[in-house]
C-alpha cells in the first residue's frame, strides 16, 4: 500500500511539472498571478464534480472549521506566493526554491502537528533532492538573485507544506476528493478578488483557454486527485520530498519541448533528484529510526 502511495504521489508531481511548459505557451498579456487564480477555480469547480460523481461528497461526517479554513487559506496562499517569486525571480529559481523548500519545511511541521518522525531514508532523499535543485538553479547563464523573491518562494513552500500536513488530518476523517475539493472551491474564492478588473482576453485566444484547461483539469484536478489518494498513504515529510519530481519533469520538459540546452550542472542535477527519488521509493516495509 505504501508503494502504491508513492507512484501517486509522483505521477501528480509529473503532472505538476508541466506547469512551466504550459504558462511558456500562455498567449502574452497572461499575467502569472491571473493564470494561478484561474487555475484553482477551474481545478476546484472539476474537483467538485470529481468528488459528486465519486460520492465523496455524501459523507456526513462535520467538517473541522479551522483545518477546512487553514487548508483553503494554504492552498490559495501558494498561488499567491508562487507566483508572485516568480514573477521577481524568474521561473527557474521561483520554482525550485518554492519546490526544494517544501520537504525541508514539511517535515519538522509533520513531526510537530502529527507526530510523524521523519526517517534517515527520507533525509537522504531530500539532501539528494536539494542538492539537485541547486544544481538545476545554475543552469541558466544569468541568474537573478532577488531577496523578496526568494523569501516569496520560500513562503509558497511554507504555505504548500501547512496545506500538505493540514490535508493529510482532513483526509484521515474524509474521502480524499472530497477534501481537495473543498479546500480547492474555498481557496478559490480567497483568489477571486484578483480576477476583479482584470484583462482577461487573451483567454479567447486558442492557446490561452488551452493552457488554462490544462492547468486546471490536467494538473490541478487530475493531478490532486492523485496526489491525495497518495497522501492518504504516505507520511507528510515523504509525500513533499516526492514531489520533487515536479522539477525533475519540468527540467526534461524544457530540454525536449521547449529546446533549452542541457548543461552538465543540470544533467547532474536531474540525476540526484532522480537518484533521490528512487532510494526513497524503495523504502522498506519496516519502519527506521527516526532523525530527531
């Protein structure tokens, strides 16, 4: 069951990793923090309607308030942060500074609000994993070091452990869709004021409703779907370290589709995360000890 956890949760990373590749093929005048709202609220109304043909939403169970709301607020708190880091620092470091922090994050969040302790295996993993991001960084010949947006992407990994942790408590007491689901359609009316005055007919462009039909069925509602069911079976500290396979696939993508080169630094790089990946995969049965 664990294994079955993990590919889960690392095919909804994949799937997460052509969110660079989507945005690239955004219609210009498609502003970064336009795209991530309507990405949740198409992803949160799809989700719904995942969750009610599933019959997830017929638990009767009462839903616990502040996890409900704290979950929504770290979902919708992610898009914001994400993207505005990205949008000072550029995709490359926006991306894996807010991806490459969140198993850091995760884990001594894990520990402290679960009681999960993070194994020597899952150290070993992230380490590979960061370090492979690192690597990822310097692939580009000009790198824009921006301080605001390094803490903004920091606050995007912060945000998307809470929400990793808090989504792990609600699935132990409701049906996984049903979760993604409401923290999905509230988180979308905490984004919603962005949209307000906004320019938004580039959406009428083939290639804009395109991009944003992948971005919130393909990644966001397909890929959650995933991603909890996988969550339901995998520690939180895990769960964030797997998903660094996000990087992992964005880096190919833009090798293959998008023509970047390929430096040795970042041929490295996919390499540890990849390596990273694998040694956390074959976890055994048995439980480590834990590192704290």
């Amino acid at each position: 069951m664990k294994s079955r956890g993990y590919w889960l949760v690392l095919i909804a990373a994949c799937l997460w990793g052509t969110n660079g590749t989507a945005q690239a093929l955004a219609p210009q005048g498609a502003q970064p923090l336009i795209i991530g709202a309507l990405r949740i609220a198409l992803g949160g109304l799809t989700l719904l309607l995942i969750a009610g043909l599933r019959g997830a939403l017929s638990d009767r169970r009462r839903w616990a308030f502040v996890p409900t709301v704290i979950g929504a607020l770290s979902i919708a708190a992610y898009q914001v942060f994400f993207f505005a880091g990205v949008a000072r620092t550029g995709v490359a470091i926006g991306t894996i500074v807010g991806i490459g922090s969140t198993p850091i994050l995760a884990g001594p969040i894990g520990f402290l609000v679960r009681g999960e302790r993070p194994t020597r295996r899952w150290a070993f993993a992230t380490v590979l994993g960061i370090i492979g991001c690192a690597l990822l960084i310097v692939v580009g010949e000009d790198i824009h070091i921006d301080l605001l947006g390094i803490f903004l992407a920091i606050c995007a990994g912060g945000s998307y452990a809470v929400f990793t942790t808090v989504s792990k408590g609600l699935i132990d007491e409701h049906p996984p869709e049903a979760v993604m689901a409401m923290t999905f359609c509230l988180g979308a009316l905490f984004t919603l004021p962005l949209l307000f005055g906004a320019d938004l007919r580039w959406l009428a462009q083939p290639s804009g409703y395109l991009v944003i039909i992948h971005l919130g069925i393909i990644t966001a509602a397909i890929g959650y779907t995933l991603y909890a069911q996988g969550l339901r079976l995998t520690p939180v500290a895990t769960t964030a370290t797997l998903t660094l396979a996000e990087p992992l696939t964005a880096g190919l993508l833009g090798v293959f589709f998008l023509h970047e080169t390929l430096t040795l630094p970042a041929f490295l790089g996919i390499l540890l995360i990849f390596a990273g990946l694998a040694f956390l995969t074959t976890e055994k049965s048995q439980p480590e000890p834990g590192i704290v």
